[in-house]
C-alpha cells in the first residue's frame, strides 16, 4: 500500500473516515495530481509542485486541509483557519457532518488557478 494511503487507512475514527472523504473529494475535484508522503503526512502534489496536504491532529482533534498557496485564496474566507502562517490557511474539520463538499470543491478549484 502507498505510504500516503497507508497513513489515512490505519487513522483512528472519526479521523480516518474525514480523511477519507477528503481524498474522494480532492481525487474527483483536481487532475495531473500525485499523491505522495512527505513529512509523515498524505500530501497533493499538482504538475510537479506542492498543491495541499492532510493532516490528523489527534491532540486537537480535527483533520485539516492545509493549502500551500492558502494565503492567495479568496473564496469562502470565513472557513479559512491561519493560525500564525504567512502563505498556507486550511480547511478544518472536528467531524464528518461537518464537511462542506461545495466549500472544499470551490476552494480547491480556486487553488488549481494559482499553480
């Protein structure tokens, strides 16, 4: 198995299961991806640069959408988390139903315009 899938696979509940639909929705959103594992976490890379990257925080309890261009982005601002980053924002999830499908396709759309 890919390291990167490896990584969301062996995820706890509710993490995995939030993982999992993120990668669908990135999957199904995006084109010419590569999906890698670097820094110990599933990371998006499109036409050969770094695109986004998720992340479980199991001491925090969320799954993050991290944007590597995220400070460019201008749509849905309001779901945009910082936390002291100059260039990437993400997209934070504390459970599945609150997953956004037509925040995260518009926000992914958008980043894909920047690449």
């Amino acid at each position: 198995m890919h390291p990167a899938e490896d990584y969301i696979i062996k995820q706890p509940e509710p993490y995995r299961s939030m993982l999992l639909h993120l990668q669908v929705i990135i999957e199904h959103s995006i084109t010419n991806f590569e999906l890698k594992y670097k820094w110990s976490i599933p990371f998006y890379y499109v036409n050969g640069m770094p695109f986004c990257y998720l992340n479980a925080s199991h001491k925090k309890q969320f799954v993050d959408l991290v944007f590597v261009k995220g400070n460019q982005l201008t749509v849905f601002k309001e779901h945009h988390v910082i936390e002291n980053r100059k260039k990437m924002i993400s997209l934070r999830y504390k459970s599945l139903d609150t997953i956004d499908d037509t925040v995260i396709k518009a926000v992914l759309q958008e980043a894909l315009m920047l690449q």
